[in-house]
C-alpha cells in the first residue's frame, strides 16, 4: 500500500482511514475522537476492537462507509499473549482470576499439537463478556449483572496458529483468521486442550485483508490535523471519553507491572 500523508486525504469525500487504537480505548472512543478532530459528516468503523486490544482499526467515511461490510468480511491476522494456568470470566484481563492449575509439566511437543487442533474449519463458542445478543441484549450486559446465558457455537475458520514465543505460563502467537473469530475464546480452547487454562493477556490486530498496521496513523498525528481555531473564537468543548462501567482487571495489570511484565514493557502498553 502506497504511503500517504494525512494532509492528502479528503475526509468528506471519502477515505479508508487505518489508526492504531491505543489501549483501554474503545472502538467508538476512536470513532468519535476522528469525527471530532476532522468533522466528517459520515464515518463508521469495519471492525470492533476490545479495549484491552490495540493495532489496527479500519475508519471509513464519507461514500467509503459503503465499504464496510466488505473490509469487515476479510480475513483477519493477530499476535499476542496467552498466560498458560489461569482462567478468568471474560477470557482476557477484563475480569480477575478464577481458576488456576499447574502448568508446568507441558513441553513445547504438548503445546504444538494442542495448537493445531484449531487450524480448520471449527466450531467457537463466543465469550459471554462479548457484544452477542442474546434475546435482545447484549451478553455483556448479561455477564456484568453476574448472570448467566447460553451463547450457540458459531463456524469460523483459523488459517494460521503459530506459536511464536514459549516462556511458561507466557506462550506468544500469531493467529490468522476468519471474520467473527473470538481469539479471547481460543484463549479459552487452547488453555481447555492443554488441561490448565489459559486466558488472553495482550492483543495487537496486525492486519485486516491487505490493509496492515504498520501503514495506520496514531491519535496524535490525527490530532494534529484539527483545523485551527479562528481568531476571537471559543473553542469548542470535546465531550470525554465515557467512563467504564467498573474498573477493569486488565488496566490493573499493567499499572502494578504484574507478571513477567518490564517496566519498559507497560510503558509501551500504555503509549501504544
């Protein structure tokens, strides 16, 4: 993909748009903050990120809205962390630990073969901490009451799980998948396959069909595009972030350095 500068793009007319999503935002966070800083009259997003993900995030706007559904069907690339011998609720650092199991008789062979057991054409069982509707409602909704719904299994396919990185309990990954894939849920299944649990503690989406986040800008080059105020103006107020409904497990991680995590490590989490 050729580079482009952002002062090239003609935002009302219509643009694909690729932004790094920091962490703890939220796919809309970024929506808004875009259709603030660059006042597009139509824009949407081709793709949900959860907040404790980062990478790539596809804006469209203007007439490319109408693109949506078809970048959104493309095949999608994610790496990230798995922690080997603890489960949690949400599948990932939205919710405390609430299981823990010995981990440390696998082998490197143990992990290999529990990994392809998922390469194909599968059966997943979205988290119940996700934006399914289940009579109506969203299932996270649900799961943040403590309640309990049954969620239907639905086909995906997983083209690529590759183990990158093998530092018990950490094991990194490379995964390459189709639209509608929960890698929170192959957290969940590769950890089930192994017999210890596993939950998902880092997440960069890398690539969305051939559009790949090393050609996405940042919120602060976006930022840096708001057109001056004029003279004499008042600035217009921009609206905060929406607080979380409850503190998250997962910000918790990365403030008190828990783990195996480097200072350096969190600072780049943070910033990212």
């Amino acid at each position: 993909m050729a580079a482009r500068t952002l002062a090239e793009f003609d935002f009302e007319a219509g643009e694909v748009l690729l932004v790094d999503k920091p962490l703890t935002w939220s796919s809309f966070d970024v929506v808004r903050k875009v259709k603030n800083t660059l006042r597009p009259r139509k824009i949407g997003h081709a793709g949900t990120l959860d907040p404790l993900a980062t990478g790539l995030l596809i804006l469209c706007t203007g007439k490319l809205t109408k693109q949506i559904d078809q970048i959104q069907a493309q095949e999608k690339e994610y790496t990230g962390t798995f922690r080997l011998g603890q489960t949690t609720p949400s599948f990932d650092l939205e919710t405390p630990v609430d299981y823990e199991a010995p981990y440390q008789h696998l082998t490197e062979a143990d992990l290999l073969a529990a990994a392809q057991q998922f390469v194909g054409t599968i059966q997943q069982t979205p988290p119940l901490f996700s934006a399914v509707k289940v009579n109506g409602e969203r299932a996270y909704e649900v799961a943040r009451r403590g309640g309990e719904a049954e969620i239907k299994s639905k086909e995906i396919t997983i083209k690529a799980f590759e183990l990158t990185r093998i530092e018990l309990p950490e094991v990194d990954f490379r995964v390459v998948c189709t639209k509608g894939t929960y890698i929170r849920s192959l957290a969940r299944d590769f950890g089930v396959a192994l017999g210890c649990g596993a939950h998902l503690t880092k997440l960069v989406r890398t690539r969305i069909g051939e559009y790949r986040l090393e050609d996405a800008f940042t919120i602060e080059a976006i930022q840096a595009l708001r057109p001056p105020q004029p003279e004499g103006s008042t600035p217009r107020p921009e609206r905060p972030r929406k607080p979380r409904p409850e503190r998250r497990a997962g910000i918790e991680f990365y403030e008190n350095n828990a783990g195996s995590t480097s200072e350096q490590q969190k600072e780049n989490h943070l910033s990212s």
